[in-house]
C-alpha cells in the first residue's frame, strides 16, 4: 500500500501548472502501461516520460513532466494509489532532467 | 515440501482463502484450471451462462457478503465478456477476482487463437491486475490480490494466467500467510475535534452517507453519531440500508430521483458530513450549485477522492466506522428543535408522492406490496433504469447489504445474476429481482443457471415495452422524439421463462393479484413474475441531467404530471 499521507505541494509561482514528478516503481512490463493508463483515463496532460530501470532491474525510476491545470494534487494522489508506485517525488517544472535533454529532441 | 502445477496451486490457495463458491465458464486456455477445481472438494462451480454473467454472479455473492468473490473466464471472447462485470465493481467498490486464462506465453503477441490483451484491456477498470509468467509467482500473487481487493477502499483485481504457466510444476515448503486486514488511519487528533467543533457549531447540519458506510460495516457508527447530534441523514444510491428508511431521521436518497423535500433540505445546510462517498454527479447534480453555502467535513479512505469534485474543510482520511466512532465523544447531545422542524415543514410542503401505491399492478403498489411479504432478511437486487429508481425511492430498506444495484456504471443486466450470486451466497434468504424489459433481455441467459442451481429467487419485470428512462429524457428534453427507445416486438416472458424450465406467471392476469404474488414469493424455487407497465409511468422527481438538485421537475404535491 503507498502511504496515504498528503503530498505537499509548493509549485514555482511563475508556472503554477507545471512540475516534473519523479517516480520510483515496481519494474515489470506493465507499469508503463499504468502510468499511461492513468493519465489517459483522467485526462491529466503528461508532455514528457522517461523510464529507465534502477536497483538491477527489481525497480524503475520514472521522470514525467506534467502540465497540470490545476490538477497537481490530483495527479500525485492518483499516482500514489498505484500498487506498483513505491514513491511520488515531487519538484518544480525546471528541473535538470528535462533540460539535459533538450540537445536530443532538437527537430533538424 | 509441495510439488503441483500452477492451477492446482491457485485452486489450494483459494481454498485456503475461505473460497466455496466460483463463477465462471471453461474455455480452451483455462482448462488447466477447471481440471484442477474438479478435485476441490470445498468449492463449488457455478457455470454460468456468459461470463458476463459469471463476473455479476461473483459480484452478488460480494456485495450481499461482504467478503471478496471469485470469477473464472478463457481467454478472448471470455475475458472481453466479463470486463463489464469488472468494470462495474470498480466504479462501485466491490471486491472480485477474476481469473483469466491466456494463450501460452510463446503465442502470446502472435494473434493467436481467442488471444486479446486482457492486461492491457484491464488496467483502467480494475484496481490492480496481474499477468503471471511463472507458476512461482502464483504464491504471491494470489494473496497479493486478496489484499488489494480488500484493503483500503476495495476493489477488482484481474489476474491473466497463461495457459503454459497454469501447466508448469512448481515446488515450495509452505503456503503463503492469509494476512489480517490492516487498519489505515493518516488523520490526526486534531482534525476529529476540529470535525466535532464544526458538527457542534452548525445550525443545520447533514449527514451524507455513501456506499462507503455499507462496505466498513460502518452503519451502526453513523447511527449513533447521527442520534447523539440529531443530524438529518441523506443517503446515495449505493448508501441506502446504511440507516432504516423509517427512521425518524431519514430523509432518504438524494440527488437525481429524490423526494423534493430531501433536495431542498440539502440545499440549505450550512454543514455537509460526507461519510464513504465520493460526489457522485447523480448525487450532487450540478456540482457547482451543490450547497454552495455549506462548509464540508468528508471522510473517506481514499485520499483522492478528497477535494476531487468539492474542497473539503476537514478531511479525514481512513476507516469511516473508526473515524465516525472517534467523533461521538466529541460530538455534544443535541435535539435541533429547529432544524427539524424546518425540514418536517419541507416534507409536509414537498413530500415524496407515489402515486398508484395501494395498487399491485402499478409500480410503486407492486413494491410496496412486495416489501409487505418479505421481511428485512429479504435481498432486493435490481437491473437499471425506471424500476431500479421506483425500487430506490419506495422500497422500506432497513439494513445495509439489504440492496444490490449497479450504482456507477449504471449496467442493464446486472440484476439477474447478481441475484443469482446473492442467493447462492444466503441460501435460506429470499431473493427478490425487480429487473424491466430492456434489462432482463441484456443477461436473460442466465436464467438457464438460476434453475440449474434452484436458487430461491424471485424475478420481478415490469415491462413497460421499452427503455423507459431514455423514453423518459427523449420526453422532457428531446421535444417528445422518441427514437429507438420503444420495442415493436414484445417479448413473451412468461413463455420464455417456462422454455428455461422456471416457473412464471402474469400478474395482471391473475382475478387477485396480492394473492397470487404471496404465493409466488413465498413459494421455494426460482419464479418469474411479469408485470406489465405503462410506457408513460415516470419516474418523478427527475433533476435534468447538468442541472442544479433545486431544478427538480414533475412529484410536485397538488400538480398533475
């Protein structure tokens, strides 16, 4: 069971809607699966993913950018109710991890 | 040391789990699986007559118990058939496993034979689902899902078993633990005394009770605290039984169908305690004009249903029996002379009406007539639609796990094999269905299985030669185009009931109706009883789906409808 304790939130006043969340989950062929199927299903806008296996392969951290109109606290509760969801770490919409990326999703 | 292979495994461990009833049906890629529950000598298999039927069955054994129910279905056609079932027990609460078989793990992704991607097709209406790819892990994944099923706000877990893996022998020393169910609690002292400051300090408080109450077993909790403050008490679809429908505090279901008068007390509270449930839209109407003046205390054990549709001032996460418990001392001995005075003003105003209720052959007079031959111990299931709002509205329910009906996702042919699971789980209990035409015909088949298995169960269809409800819309707010919405072929029930080998009768035929229905319902065995309805009996008060609950149309006292 995730724990149940309320996440708190403070996003960048400057982008109140965005954030990336940063996941630590079960690894096994589904949980991508679940993730994306959360998000579909309640309509929270997801404009960036990264996954990658962590711990030998047991877990995997996931990276999600969000935009999420006011939907944040939504989000993170819905993601913690997930049983393949260990943690939800949340941090404000410039974090390093997407802007280290930029180089590579450069459209030539 | 135990040495099996993996359907002998999961059947030992079902068993284990107290587990004496499956639905279900057998198919090429579970046939492992049924070999195995052949040699159980503690199970017993209810074949059903369509999966969907079985998943409904494993779903009437839930509600009516309490307790997790268990379904079985082959790969393909099998699995999308029972998705329905699962569906429904997810937007409801329910706790089911269904096991599905799959193709063997070499196929799988070839577009093999009855293969479909059951996982992928599981994961958003089902708490949690599972594929299994070695025998192994059945030892935890089987607990694993009686627990998710359980705890916390319960729910259906699918699990897909591959047909190899379901073959595969496997070797281990010990059984996995059955767990105890552990108690989730993330409030603080402080927000039950700040709860108990606002109950205390409100002039008009109500009590709005959910379906949540009835699976926490939490109905003699909200009793007492409702007693000790003398709070109004409103109830959900889902809630009804949480508090007797005669006690002197009851105002009834809210929302949608409800009497005027419970709509309009709701509209002027000034504290909602919203106790397992969720804001439903059929509850609140337009969530927006939803008692914009009234302060907010909402427990319940799922964190996201908190400020999901309504910000709450105090939010209690956690068991509702616990938190409702923890409140009573707090919470101060109150009369609320004025309160409810105002709302016995309200119901003497705005009172329910249900017109034609001393007449057997009207619905309102067919349900009351009903209740008056069973007695509490009865369970009353329903299908969806016209019959299912008559029976919320009028039945004298008066003890949690009293109705089964498909709340949220609102599912024509739910009824019959709820019932059938409702019946097969209380055998000494009468079974009452009340189903309509359009709903009876979306799992008729099943039938065939309630007279198989002489279930003591009661079906009773009111036919109004249509789908009454979208007749009803199609009435008040399509300009009267009714379309697609009356049948031209009208069903011969009684005659298909006797090809099923079941017994049945027309009520309207009978010199003396109230007779003839003691007599059917107090008779053993599975009975139809087919009562024909006007196509333009409505169901009154209706809000206007999008609408405020204070824009209720039609039930209005001194008013022709």
């Amino acid at each position: 069971m995730p724990p149940i304790e309320p996440v708190k939130l403070s996003p960048a006043p400057d982008k109140p809607n965005k954030a990336v969340l940063e996941l630590t989950v079960n690894n096994h062929p589904g949980v991508m699966s679940h993730i994306c199927s959360l998000f579909s299903h309640r309509v929270y806008n997801m404009d960036g993913i990264l996954c990658m296996p962590v711990k030998d392969g047991q877990m995997s951290k996931i990276w999600i950018r969000i935009n999420g109109n006011g939907q944040l606290e939504q989000i993170v509760k819905q993601l913690q109710k997930l049983e393949d969801v260990h943690a939800v770490r949340y941090h404000n919409a410039g974090h390093e991890i997407f802007i280290a990326l930029e180089d590579s999703f450069k459209v030539i | 040391m135990y040495k099996m292979n993996g359907a002998q495994v999961i059947i030992k461990i079902l068993e284990r789990y107290g587990i004496d009833i499956i639905a279900g049906i057998p198919g090429g890629s579970n046939l492992p699986l049924y070999d195995a529950l052949s040699q159980s000598t503690t199970i017993r298999h209810i074949l059903a007559r369509h999966e969907q039927g079985a998943g409904f069955i494993a779903q009437g054994i839930a509600r009516s118990s309490g307790k997790p129910a268990v379904c079985f279905a082959t790969s393909g056609p099998g699995a999308t058939n029972i998705l329905t079932a699962i569906a429904d027990a997810k937007l409801d609460s329910i706790p089911i496993i269904c096991i599905t078989g799959q193709v063997p793990q070499a196929m799988i992704g070839t577009d093999a034979f009855q293969e479909v991607d059951t996982y992928g097709m599981s994961i958003p209406i089902t708490k949690h689902n599972f594929l299994v790819r070695t025998a192994k892990e059945i030892l935890t994944v089987i607990p694993d899902a009686f627990r998710i099923a359980t705890e916390g706000r319960p729910g259906p877990v699918l699990i897909d078993i591959p047909k190899d893996v379901q073959l595969e022998l496997v070797e281990f020393d010990n059984w996995p633990e059955v767990p105890r169910r552990p108690i989730l609690k993330s409030y603080k002292d402080k927000d039950i005394q700040q709860a108990a400051t606002m109950i205390n300090a409100a002039d008009r408080p109500i009590l709005y009770l959910g379906g949540g109450i009835i699976h926490a077993n939490a109905s003699g909790a909200a009793t007492r605290l409702a007693e000790k403050n003398a709070l109004p008490v409103t109830m959900t679809l889902l809630g009804l039984g949480s508090m007797p429908s005669d006690h002197p505090l009851t105002l009834g279901m809210l929302g949608m169908h409800a009497a005027r008068y419970t709509n309009l007390a709701i509209e002027e509270c000034d504290l909602l305690i919203v106790a397992g449930a969720r804001f439903d839209d059929r509850a609140t109407g337009k969530i927006s004009e939803f008692c914009p003046a009234a302060n907010v205390i909402h427990i319940d054990i799922d964190p996201g249903e908190i400020d999901k549709l309504r910000t709450a001032h105090v939010k209690l996460v956690g068991d509702v029996g616990m938190i409702l418990d923890e409140l009573l001392p707090f919470v101060k001995q109150r009369k609320r002379n004025e309160w409810l005075t105002r709302i016995k003003t309200l119901r003497d105003e705005h009172p329910f009406l249900s017109p034609g209720a001393h007449d057997p052959l009207m619905p309102y007079g067919l349900i009351r007539q009903i209740a008056d031959i069973v007695d509490d111990s009865a369970i009353i299931a329903t299908d969806v639609g016209k019959h299912q709002m008559w029976v919320a509205q009028a039945y004298p329910f008066r003890r949690p796990r009293q109705l089964l009906t498909s709340g949220g996702l609102g599912t024509m042919g739910f009824g019959l094999p709820a019932a059938i699971g409702a019946s097969l789980a209380h055998p000494q209990r009468t079974v009452v269905c009340f189903s309509g035409d359009g709903s009876i015909l979306m799992n008729i088949q099943e039938l065939a299985t309630a007279v198989e298995q002489k279930v003591n169960l009661k079906l009773v269809i009111l036919n109004n030669t249509s789908l009454g409800l979208v007749r009803q819309q199609q009435d008040l707010f399509f300009g009267k185009r009714y379309f697609a919405c009356e049948y031209q072929n009208h069903v011969d029930f009684v005659t298909i009931a006797k090809g099923f080998g079941m017994k049945a009768f027309d009520l309207s035929e009978s010199v003396t109706p109230v007779a003839a229905l003691r007599q059917a319902i107090l008779a053993e065995g599975p009975c139809l009883i087919h009562v024909p309805i006007k196509r333009n009996e409505e169901v009154y008060p209706i809000v206007p789906p999008g609408a405020s609950n204070k824009e209720m149309i039609g039930g209005e006292k001194n008013a022709a409808n």
